[in-house]
C-alpha cells in the first residue's frame, strides 16, 4: 500500500480522536458542546422539513407528469442549431434534472450509462456533468430556507448559469479528453 493510501486510511480516524483531544486540553466542554450542535441541527432540520418536502414532491410531480420527457424534446432542435450531435441530446433529461434533484439525476444518469455504456460520449459526458454542477434548487431551498432568506433572485440565475457553463464545459472537457 502506498504512503498516499496510507494517510487517507488513517486521515478520519486521527481526525475523530485529535479534534475531541484538542477540545479537552483547551477545557472546552467536549460532550456539552456535542448536545448543543445536535440540538441546533435537529431544529434546523425540522424547519427546513417543508422547503425540503414541497421542493422534493414538485420535482416527483415534474417527473411524473412527463414534462421532463416534453422539455427534453423542446430543447433538441436547440442543439441541432448549434450543429451537435443528435446523439447528445440524450444527456438534456441529466442536465434538466441536475440543477433539481442529485438523486434525481443520479438515477438518469445511472439510465444513461447503462444504456450507453461507460466509456461512451454519453457515459463520459454524464459522469462529468454529474461532477462539475450542483443541486441549483436543493442548494437554494434547504440553505437559504434555513437561514430565513426569500429573495434569492439573483442566486437562482447565477446558480443556473453556472449549471449551463457547467454543461458547456463537460461536453468540452469529455469531447477534449476523450475524442
């Protein structure tokens, strides 16, 4: 085993047993502290529970209904206009889903490399979308509702351009490093 591999076995196990060290010699009330977190984080979830419940039943009605299916193909000639492959136009459900739901899209995402294979354009592509773009709605939802912020206008399109240049730049990056 390599000393890299050998860090990375021991990193978490050190990290658990320093931290709380740390905190007792420093006479810091380790257990107290503990509680504490626990508590604020369990209150924290209970009031995000309805952002988080609307949020997610919207998405399973997005899903359901079929509009996911109707967007998708809205959206084909649009890249048939910027001169792409028609076969790319598999991945627009996972770069639709993506910015809603990350479990959402890791099950079309797990659709598209069982169809597509692994190591295809598509199976590439959709790995590397899924690691180079985030949750957009799920982000602003649990967190900005947890803080109490409403007006997250400018969040939302900044979160969703940073999804299309995320898009953008995997189709780049997969056509580059693989093509």
């Amino acid at each position: 085993m390599s000393f890299i591999a050998e860090i990375s076995r021991w990193a978490i196990p050190f990290l658990l047993l320093f931290i709380p060290l740390l905190a007792f010699l420093r006479k810091v009330p380790v257990y107290e502290s503990f509680v504490t977190g626990a508590e604020e984080g369990f209150k924290t979830g209970i009031k995000i529970l309805p952002f988080l419940v609307g949020m997610l039943v919207s998405i399973r009605i997005f899903v359901d209904s079929g509009a996911l299916e109707i967007l998708a193909k809205l959206l084909q000639p649009v890249f048939t206009v910027f001169g792409l492959d028609s076969d790319l136009t598999a991945i627009i459900p996972l770069a639709i889903m993506r910015p809603l739901s990350g479990s959402g899209a890791l099950g079309v995402a797990t659709q598209l490399i069982n169809q597509y294979g692994p190591d295809s354009f598509i199976g590439r592509l959709a790995s590397t979308l899924q690691g180079s773009t985030d949750t957009t709605f799920f982000v602003l939802t649990v967190y900005f509702g947890s803080v109490g912020i409403k007006k997250y206008r400018y969040a939302l399109k900044l979160g969703l351009m940073a999804d299309l240049i995320g898009l953008i730049a995997s189709m780049w990056i997969v056509h580059r490093m693989f093509y």
